[in-house]
C-alpha cells in the first residue's frame, strides 16, 4: 500500500488546489486532515483509501488544468488574497471558473505578462532555479545609460548572492528616458529594478513581455486574460527550449 502513498503537498497540487509551496504552508497552518486528523509535513496518503479535507473540503483529483495569460496592471499584488486590503491579480480573473495561483510575481508598480495556473507541475517548472526560464522585461530608465550597460552586462550581486549576467539591449531614447530590454533567468525579488539601481539608473516603468516561449499578446489591455492556446502552452512546457 507505501508504494503508491504521496506526500500531501504533492497531492494537493496535483489536484490543482495550489503549488506544494503554498500546500506546505496550508498544512503547517493546520487547513489539511487525513481521515479526520489534523496532517503534518511528511504525512503521506492515498485517496484511494484516504479522506484527505482541505479546510472541511475533501481532495479529489482532478481531470484538468487551467492555464492563463494575464495583462497585469499596475497597482494590483501577485498574490490571491491581501492582508492590507490592496486589489489582488485574483480579483482580475475571478470570472475564469478554476481555482489558480500566479507563477511568480511582478510587483505593485511592474506590469505585464502574468501566467496563472492550477497545475502544480508546471509552476515547479517554471520557477525552480534548475529549469533556468527566461524573463525579458521592457524598462523605461533615466541616467547615465552608456555607464549602466556593461554594468548590467556584467555579473553582479543582490544579498551577497552573484547573478548571471543579464542580456541587455538599448531601445530608443525620447525625453531624456531611455527604453532597455533586460533577459535574466534568476526571480530574485524586485531583481530587475535592483540591477538597475546598482547601475545608477531610475526606472520609471517595467514590463515583463515575455516568460521562456511564451510572449504577451499585445491585443490584451492592461486587466484584460485570456486562456493559453495549446502551442502556447507546449512552449511554456519546454517543446521550444531551443528557441
């Protein structure tokens, strides 16, 4: 009977219920019993046999997944719930008809491409280190722009941690503010507007545009989501790694 036991956060996210990061915590916050026994890290079941209750609800498998894109907007928060009550990216796609999460994050101020799915597998995928996704993000700056790109070319460091060299391309100039192109790899937190920072630039705007194979659709206003389309989704699977 072992062979087939799963680790509770892994069978909650396969349920499409939330990654296993998230299905950790609900099981430290004590939301997650198995035949009625409030769980614990490292419990294991099997639903074939086992009662295994989210918050009072039971856990079934589930048959399919949910994949959007989201235009976020500024001044909303990549997360599904806010204790200082600030609009969330789920008030945004409330009307989809699943249960999904964000795979990973743009800030309050930053806008742009937003994947939000119920399949656990893929958000694993697309943020665990290994994998090494591409992120390419549009910034609007102003300064020294000549001084700050081979700094950002070059490898720097964030929390005494070293960073991979962006890929970094210059846009046009209007104005005085100048539009880059930044490629990273690495989602440490606020990472593009540090690196610009430690550059000596200001930047005025940020918009990711494009997350491995998957690029925004430029037709979805800020707010707006839409489903992914099957070649879209087989890209963010990896089926165009070489692109």
């Amino acid at each position: 009977m072992d062979a087939v036991e799963e680790r509770l956060q892994k069978l909650i996210s396969a349920c499409g219920l939330a990654s296993r990061r998230t299905a950790e915590e609900w099981i430290t916050a004590g939301r997650v019993t198995v035949n009625g026994v409030q769980a614990a890290l490292g419990d294991r079941a099997d639903l074939s046999r086992d009662r295994v209750e989210v918050d009072g609800v039971p856990l079934r498998m589930g048959e399919r997944h949910t994949y959007l894109m989201l235009h976020k907007p500024r001044g909303y928060v990549t997360t599904l719930s806010d204790e200082k009550g600030r609009r969330t990216v789920a008030d945004l796609v409330s009307g989809c008809g699943g249960r999904v999460w964000p795979v990973g994050r743009l800030d309050l101020d930053s806008e742009g491409l937003l994947i939000l799915t119920d399949d656990g597998a893929l958000t694993h995928r697309l943020l665990h280190p290994s994998h090494q996704v591409e992120k390419e993000y549009l910034v609007w700056v102003t300064g020294n722009v000549e001084k700050a790109l081979p700094l950002l070319s070059s490898p720097m460091e964030l929390d005494g941690e070293p960073l991979a060299p962006a890929r970094v391309r210059r846009g046009r100039t209007t104005g005085g503010v100048s539009q880059l192109s930044v490629t990273i790899h690495q989602g440490k937190n606020r990472q593009v507007r540090r690196m610009c920072a430690q550059a000596g630039l200001t930047v005025l705007r940020l918009k990711r545009v494009r997350e491995g194979g998957l690029s925004l659709d430029r037709t979805l206003r800020p707010g707006q989501w839409r489903p992914l389309t099957g070649e879209e989704l087989a890209a963010l699977e990896g089926r165009e790694e070489a692109r």
